[in-house]
C-alpha cells in the first residue's frame, strides 16, 4: 500500500508541508540547535526526504557564505516546488535538489557536515536502512540529525474546552489510535515511535555525543484571541475547517485499510468516523459562539550525533 498522506494533493501539501511546519520548531530552538550541530560558513548540507525543503532553509543560512546545500526527494514535484522556495529566501545560488531514495542516497560516502531528515523515517518501512545511508554520506565528526516523531503508547498531551470525553470514549480513541498505529507497521507505511528509538540505534552505530530534544512549541487559543499568534491558529483552523465535506470524506476513507490492518472492525471505523464528525460541529458551534479554547502540542523530538 502506498502512503495515504498523498503530497500530489494541494490540501495536504498545503496542510503538512506549509502550515504545519511552520509551527514545529520556534526561532529560538533553530538557532540553538544549529549551534548544537556545529553549523559553519562554508559546510555541505543535504536536506533527506526533503520535501518543500523546510531544513534546507531553516539551517541553510548557518553554512553561508561558502556552503553547499542538498535536497533529496523521491518525488520530483516536491522538488520543483522546494526550488522555488530556496530561490525566494535568497538559497538559489548554492541549493541543488536531486531525485533520490533515502534508503540508497545518490552521494559518495562522507561527502556531507550535516545530514537531516525531517518526518521521513516514520514513514519508511526499514527507518534504520535510512539511518544508515545517512550516517554513509556523513563524513568522519560531521553530524547527522533525524526529527521525527516521537509518539508514546498514550495519545498525545493537549485540552480543549469542548465537552469532556467519557471514560469509554477516551478508552475507545485509545483503542482506536493503537489499530492505527498497528495497521501503519503491519502495511510497511512506518512507526510514529521513530523518535523515542532513534537515539538508541545511533549510539548502536557508533555516533558519538548522542543528544536528544523535544519541540517546545505549542500551539493554543483562548478567547478573546487578542495575540498575533492565536489570531494566525484561528485562521489556520478555519482553513482547516473550509475543506469541502467530500474531499474531507476521501481523506479519512483512505485510512480505513489502516485501521482495518490494525484490526478495527467496520463498527469502529464507523463510530470513529461519527465522532469525527461530532468533535467538528462541536469546534464550529464553539468557534461562531466564541468560546472554543484548546492547547496541543507535537510530540517531535530533534536527535543528532557524531561520526
Ligand atoms: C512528511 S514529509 C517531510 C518533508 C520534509 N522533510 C519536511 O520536514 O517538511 C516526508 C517526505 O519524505 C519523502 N520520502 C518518503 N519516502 C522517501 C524515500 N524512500 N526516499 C526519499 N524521500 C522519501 C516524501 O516524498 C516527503 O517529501
């Protein structure tokens, strides 16, 4: 089965590759961690799995004046787009994208001072193979980092104002995410638990100052949604919200081979999908009354090493 995020639609483009990766790291953990990284002027750095290029240009300007940046994509379309993006933040000049599998990465070994992965290896079948191409093209003391997710048995930590969940229906979303999750591994569409494993299997390579953090950003709202920030999570949420009914449908049917992997039965799938739409009527009631409030954060961690 092929992934169900499909980057060639606009919304999830749009949806994953911008919105959200806006809010994952704040300024201030970019910049410490490319301290962290040992960025310098004049280093190569390759951007794996790198989709629209988001590491491209978050670490990018540490390696300038003098470096060399790469961005590699099994998907050509991502790649023309990613292009364009380096180009408009001044990039152009010194960023190269080439097609490619991260499992078999088109570099010589040891050619690059950092190497990075961003949401990548959660979704690969055989994450350590990735690792291990990665930690190849790395050269001797350069740095390889992989963010990803980091997801614990538990549902993410987060709280909304909408009504309470009962006992059983938090007992039934857990069951329900536990389906899913073991549907993702038994199809071969990745592991959301990279994170938590993956200082483990670099210190097992043999990196050295294995580290390890977790993004600090959460986002929230309260009313009367007086800053900046929860101004820009509102509009998010109602763009969010504005995706058409029967798109909306074809996204979430796509899950269904999932969570019938992981052994939810046609009663789960569909009591999950008349939760999904009662948990949104509930958000738009509370939007157009003014009253909706919530907290929520991604549980990504950012672990790197050295060879
Ligand atoms: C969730 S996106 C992350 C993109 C980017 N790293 C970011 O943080 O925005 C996953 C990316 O991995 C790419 N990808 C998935 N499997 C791959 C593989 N085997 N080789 C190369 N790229 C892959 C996808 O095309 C997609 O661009």
């Amino acid at each position: 089965m092929t992934n169900p995020l499909d980057y060639h639609d606009p919304e999830i483009r749009k949806e994953v590759l911008e919105r959200q990766r806006r809010g994952l790291w704040t300024p201030e953990q970019t910049r410490s961690l490319a301290k962290h990284f040992g960025l310098e002027p004049g280093m190569h750095l390759l951007d794996a799995g790198c989709g629209y290029g988001y590491s491209l240009r978050a670490f990018g300007p540490w390696c300038m004046p003098g470096g060399t940046l790469f961005g590699c994509d099994r998907d050509d379309a991502l790649l023309r787009t990613a292009r364009t993006l380096a180009a408009e933040e001044g990039l152009g000049a010194t960023a190269r994208f080439i097609t490619g599998d991260i499992t078999c990465l088109p570099f010589d070994s040891n050619r690059m001072d950092l190497t990075i992965a961003q949401i990548v290896l959660c979704h690969l079948a055989e994450p350590e193979k990735a690792l291990d191409e990665m930690i190849r093209v790395t050269r001797p003391g350069g740095c390889v980092v992989v963010m990803d997710n980091a997801r614990s048995l538990g549902p993410g930590g987060g709280w909304s104002s909408l009504r309470e969940p009962s006992i059983p229906q938090l007992l039934f979303n857990f069951e329900a995410m536990l389906r899913h999750r073991r549907g993702r591994k038994r199809l071969g569409l990745g592991d959301f638990t990279v994170g938590c494993k993956m200082p483990g299997w670099m210190e097992k390579r043999g990196l050295k100052n294995v580290s390890v953090r977790g993004n600090e950003k959460v986002s929230w709202i309260a009313p009367p949604y007086a800053s900046p920030d929860q101004q820009l999570e509102l509009q998010k949420l109602k763009e969010r919200l504005a995706v058409p009914t029967a798109h909306r449908s074809h996204l979430a049917r796509q899950y269904d081979p999932i969570y019938r992997a992981g052994g939810a039965d046609r009663a789960m799938i569909r009591r999950l999908r008349r939760s999904g739409r009662r948990n949104r009527r509930r958000v738009e009631e509370a939007l157009e009354k003014g009253t909706l409030a919530y907290a929520a954060g991604t549980p990504l961690w950012c672990v790197w090493g050295f060879k």
